[in-house]
C-alpha cells in the first residue's frame, strides 16, 4: 500500500509527453517525437562487423584457433617431457648464398653465418656479378660458383646444387639472401624440427634487420610496417598452417628456409615464367606430395634488411605479389587441405583488397556528405541518404579498429611501443599493398619474366647482428 505522501509527489511524465495544468486539473499532452528507426540504428554496426569480417578474414580465425591449439599442445609436451628424436647436424648443412652485385653486405653476412653454423658449409653462387662479390666471399672461405650471363636466383640454385653436388655431399640445404642474418641458434632450433621424418622444409621465420637505422622517419615506418606485417602472417596464418594434420604452409622463404636434399631433384626450382622462386617450390612440395612443411616462429629465426624507401617498397611489393600470382596461375588445383586453404586465401584476399581500394573514396564521399548534411547544406536529402549508406564512423572504425590491434600486437612481440606511433601510419600502407595486389592479378594474366635479378637497395650493415627481442627464447612447439 503507498503512503499518502508518496502518492501526492510529483511524478515526471514519461518521455514524449508534457505536462499541462489546468487549474487543478493536470492532463498529459502527447508530443510525438521522432526516434531512430531500428534499421538505422543497426545499419552502421552490421557494416562496422561486415568490415571487419572482410579486412581480418575467417582464414585469419580459422589459423589463429588452430596455432593456439598448437601452442596448448607443445605446453603439454613439454610438461610431460617429450624427447625430440634424432635429426642432422650443423655439419650436415650446406648454406648457399645466391647473390647478385652484393658487395655491400656480403662480407657481413657470411662472418655472421661463420660464427653461427657450427661446422655447416658456405657455398656462394655469383649470379653474373660485375661488382666484388665473388672475391669477397672467396676471401672470407667461402666456396664460390661464378655464373655469367646471369641466369636468375632460381637458375643460380639449380646450377649451384649441381655444381656442388648438394644433393651427394648433404643432408639439408639452407637457403639465404646476401644480406641474411641468422639469429643465434637459428639451427640449433630448425634442424630439430627434421626430427619428423614426414619433414621435408622448415620455413624461416622472417624479421627486419634493425641495423643500420634507416635515417628518415619514413624509412622508420616502412621498415616496421614490413615487420608487422612478418608478425601477423606468421603468428596468425603460418603457425596454424604448419600443424602436423593440416600441412597448408603457403610459402617457405627463400631468404632463409632449409630443404632435405633428397627432394631437390622433385623440385622445378627454375620453372619458366616466374619472377620469384620459393611460392613456386613450396607450391611444388604440395603438389608432388613430397611431405610436411614444419614452421615454428620460436624457431629458425632470422633477420632481413627490408627497404627503407617507397619507390623500393613498392617495387619489391610488386615483385613478391607478381610471383605468387604467377605461381598460382601455374598450379592446377588438387583435393587436399593445403588447396582448399588457399583457394580461400586468394577469395579473401581478392576481397578485402577491393574493399580496401573503394574504401578510401567510400569514406571521403561519406564525410564530404556528413558535412554537408551538418551545416545543413542539403536541400534534395541525398547527402543524408550517402550518409545512411555510407556511415562514416563505421566505415573508419571497421579499417582503424583491426588494424591498430595488429599494431598493438607488433609492439608486444617486438617490445617496441613506437609501433604504436609509427602504426597511425600504416592503415595507408595497407591501402597501397592492396592496390599492388590487384594491379599484379592483372599482370600475372600477361606477364612472363625471364628470371633475371637485380637487388634492392642496400644499407651497409653493421658488425654486430641484434638478437630480436623476444624471440630467442624456447619454441613454441
């Protein structure tokens, strides 16, 4: 029962209404309002969700949920103290070194590879150098092949493994750039993972080589949006990718992967046609059923010098992009896990990269329509109309949102919070990556290559090679 004072207290009407007194009447005006319809109010957030979904992608789910499985899985493992078996040696190991006018920092990277391989042989294939290379790298001990005319990696490979006589002397072949750095125990990590008989490569895992410093702040972003880049595919996709039941590793690097050397002879290295070499002799490890392709990102780490100017960038982009296109194009598909992965891929991909092109103008015309409709400059309604279809609040938070979570990511991996800095940056370069994809899909359609190289620019590299934070510690398994 209400007390009498509680019943004679004003009550606030509810809202859309008004009150009126009318002597010692008092009556409720209905005021109607109007409010949001339903479909405007959930429009921006399915967009915002519908961004999302297409910029991250569901292989980017699928990969991540099996990589943590993976690392639940080595956690028991090691818990219950699981011996790895036997797998070659250091001795066991040929390092070859395809390079092409490298003067610059060949010498520093075969010092380093000396002083890191514990007993594995360095072979050096000049690929038509007109520059010190070969002479630098015979001085050094280095066993060196000098090629003339140059005939490109792919074809500096195929004619060192036979003029060495990799497959006879060796039991694992790893491959590297002249300006690679292994990390300390690159092979005392990697070679384990050949304990797996099934193991037929072990893919690097790729970083950006610190030093030397790029000397612009430009230069700053580009190197540390590549190594975002490194982080994302390899922790998310890569490591997913490489549990033993899936087997769907898309690329082994060729700046730094190691091969058994009894599948060298199953492998078109040099296949006609192509500008890069390892999609097409990963693609080929898949196609021929030669066996697993082991990556652990704990595991056979090592550095890169990745370009520090955009003309670079682009260019080298372009290339890489321009080689998987054509690679793909090569391979027919085939009924196993690896195929079906990647034809997801390439739709996602596909996909994201036209949303990320049209996104950029979709936002400018959605903010220019949002100005227009703010200082009430829109007599006929359409500006409200783009608005509603085009809301801008959402379309940016479906880009910026996942985006800067990669960035965050970066930073704890690498320990470096300025990636949060030099991350308001990156979401343009990732409008330029997939402005690249979609131009070479075109290419690869009637573009063939010859082979024929010609390296980036480097930056003389320093004495001393930096351990990577964070990432000289156990495998993850």
């Amino acid at each position: 029962m209400r007390h009498a004072d509680e019943a004679a207290a004003p009550h606030r009407p509810p809202h859309g209404t008004a009150t009126a007194t009318a002597g010692s009447r008092r009556t409720l005006l209905t005021v109607p309002t109007k409010a949001p319809a339903p479909q405007q109010m959930e429009r921006p957030l399915l967009q915002f969700v519908l961004i999302v979904v297409i910029t991250v992608g569901i292989n980017t789910l699928i990969w991540a949920t099996v990589g943590l499985i993976r690392v639940l899985a080595a956690a028991r493992a090691r818990a219950a103290g699981v011996e790895v078996g036997p797998h070659p040696s250091p001795s066991d190991v040929a390092i070859l070194i395809a390079a092409h006018n490298e003067e610059d920092v060949i010498a520093e990277s075969i010092r380093s590879l000396g002083e890191l391989s514990d007993g594995a042989t360095i072979l050096v294939v000049s690929d038509g150098s007109t520059d010190r290379t070969a002479e630098i790298a015979r001085s050094l001990g280095a066993e060196v092949f000098e090629l003339s005319p140059n005939r490109g990696k792919a074809g500096a490979i195929v004619a060192a493994v036979e003029h060495f006589d990799i497959a006879h002397r060796f039991e694992v072949l790893l491959l590297v750039d002249a300006d690679t750095h292994l990390s300390p125990g690159y092979l005392e990590s990697g070679l384990p993972q050949f304990a797996d008989p099934e193991v037929v490569a072990v893919a690097g895992r790729a970083t950006t080589l610190p030093t030397p410093r790029p000397t612009s702040l430009p230069g700053r972003i580009l190197i540390a949006y590549r190594n975002r880049v490194y982080i994302a595919m390899q922790y998310l996709l890569k490591y997913g990718q490489a549990a033993k039941h899936a087997n769907a590793v898309a690329i082994v690097p060729g700046f730094a992967s190691m091969y058994r050397t009894r599948i060298l002879g199953s492998i078109n290295i040099a296949a006609q046609g192509l500008v890069i070499e390892d999609y097409n002799m990963t693609f080929e490890v898949h196609a021929k059923r030669l066996g697993r392709i082991a990556f652990n990102p704990g595991a056979a780490v090592a550095l890169t010098q990745d370009p520090d100017t955009f003309r670079a960038y682009t260019k080298q982009v372009m290339r890489w992009n321009l080689g998987f296109w054509q690679t793909v194009k090569r391979h027919p598909f085939q009924r196993q896990t690896f195929w079906f992965a990647l034809w997801l891929f390439i739709a996602e991909l596909v996909l994201s990269s036209v949303v990320l092109v049209l996104l950029v103008p979709a936002l400018l015309v959605s903010l220019g329509a949002a100005t227009l409709v703010a200082i009430g400059a829109d007599p006929t309604g359409t500006a409200q109309d783009i608005t509603t279809a085009l809301p801008p609040f959402a379309l940016a938070l479906g880009l910026l949102l996942p985006d800067f979570a990669l960035t965050i990511m970066a930073a704890i991996v690498t320990r470096d919070a300025r990636y949060l800095a030099w991350g308001l940056a990156f979401p343009a370069l990732r409008f330029v990556d997939a402005a690249i994809c979609l131009r070479t899909l075109l290419d690869a359609v009637v573009l063939r290559s010859a082979g024929t190289w010609q390296s980036p620019p480097r930056r003389k590299t320093e004495t001393e090679v930096p351990v990577p934070v964070g990432m000289s510690g156990a495998a993850l398994g």
